[in-house]
C-alpha cells in the first residue's frame, strides 16, 4: 500500500531563513504529488503539483518542490519565508490509474518576525 | 470560498444519534471525496464517488453511510457513532476522477467538526 512520510513534523524559523521540508512516498510506480497548504482556520489549499515534465516545479507564494524519482521524494523549498507562511503543510501522493490521494501526516510551520 | 460547501460546520451527537454532514460543489465537477481529518494523523480517505458511483471505500465502518444522488451532492450519514470517530470531515471535488489521468486536482471544503459524546 502507499504511504507517505513527512518527517518534520514542526519547523520553527526566524523570517527570511530558507526552508525545506521533507516528503517521501512509498510505491513503485507512477505517481502524481502534490503539496497541500492549510493557513489557521482556514481550508486546505493547493500549493504546487506534479504530473510530468521537468521535475522542478514552481507553485504558489514563491513556493517550490523537486521530484526526484531515484530517492522517491518530493521536498518543498522555499529560499525566504515570512511570517505569513505560518501554517500546515501536507505533501500528497496519487499513483496513476487509482483514485486515492494519499497524506503524509503534515508538517506545522511556525515563522517569527 | 473554495466551490466546495460543508453543512454543518460543527456538530455534537450522542453516539445514538442519526445525523447527515451535507456537501455541495458549485463547481462543475464530477468526482467527490471524503476525507477523516484526525488530530496527529494523516489525512484518511474514506470514500470516492465518480458520476454518483463509488469507486472507493477504504475499509470505512458501516456507521458510516456515504450518499451522493448527483455530481454535486455528497453526504455523509452517520448513525451509533463512536467518541473515536470525533474529527474534521473534509469533503472534496475535482473535475474528473484521478484514476483517469490528467491534471485532476482535489479542492476542499471547510469541513464539518464532528464531536461525539
């Protein structure tokens, strides 16, 4: 069965350090992956998504994520965060050809001016 | 506003109760979700429906009765429920079901917080 690992489970930064946090998945085959954000009180909201092509992919908010097929990994980046992007982030993971979106268990991101 | 409606958005029930969470899409999609949002846990699916038919259940009991009588219309019907069963329902849409390939991305709802007493 499929899983998905975050294994930050809670990054505290000062505004401006970078960030990445950290996702990998478990399948071994195709795979569609997707970052999910969650703002307090707020719903979830897609961050950035990756079907093909280049595997370098650039989202929302400054935000980007690498796939990379031989480590089955798809960490998000970002070179400089700011106290807005405080919230929860899920990477999650669909193998090709079934309808399941599979979460890894969130990373809570706190920023501090 | 995100498209996707969740009525209500809290609930308490006793766990002999018989309550319906109400989900509505204003988005002309075709395939809708349910998701189990419980704290220190992963995001759970419970049911996928495409054109009004199931095409997931992951092992979700029968105190859970998903429903869904047009492509923007899901409910989920719950009966003899358990405090463990306190949590967030998400409901979910997107354009076409995943397993058909495509861009197809998920876009979620508020979700109702349901507590069982």
């Amino acid at each position: 069965a499929q899983s998905v690992s975050q294994h930050n489970h809670h990054v505290i930064l000062s505004e401006a350090a970078s960030l990445e946090l950290g996702c990998n998945y478990s399948y071994g085959g195709t795979v569609n992956l997707f970052w999910y954000v969650q703002y307090p009180g707020q719903h979830l909201q897609l961050l950035l998504k990756y079907f093909s092509g280049d595997p370098l992919v650039k989202g929302i908010k400054g935000f980007e994520a690498e796939f990379i097929k031989s480590k089955f990994s798809f960490n998000l980046r970002k070179p400089s965060v700011q106290w807005s992007d405080t919230a929860e982030y899920f990477c999650a993971v669909n193998a090709r050809n079934t309808d399941k979106l599979i979460f890894g268990t969130g990373t809570r991101l706190q920023v501090f001016p | 506003e995100t498209g996707v409606t969740q009525t209500p958005r809290h609930l308490v029930m006793g766990m002999t109760n018989k309550k319906s969470l109400k989900c509505e899409q204003h988005l002309g999609h075709n395939a809708m979700y349910w998701y189990k949002q419980s704290a220190k846990k992963p995001l759970e699916l419970m049911f996928v429906y495409n054109f009004k038919e199931q095409t997931e259940n992951n092992s979700v009991p029968s105190r859970f009765s998903p429903e869904c009588p047009n492509s923007s219309h899901l409910f989920l019907h719950l009966h003899t429920l358990q405090p463990e069963d306190s949590a967030l329902y998400l409901c979910a849409s997107s354009q076409d079901r995943l397993a058909t390939g495509g861009a197809n991305v998920l876009t979620f709802g508020a979700g109702s917080r349901l507590t069982v007493l």
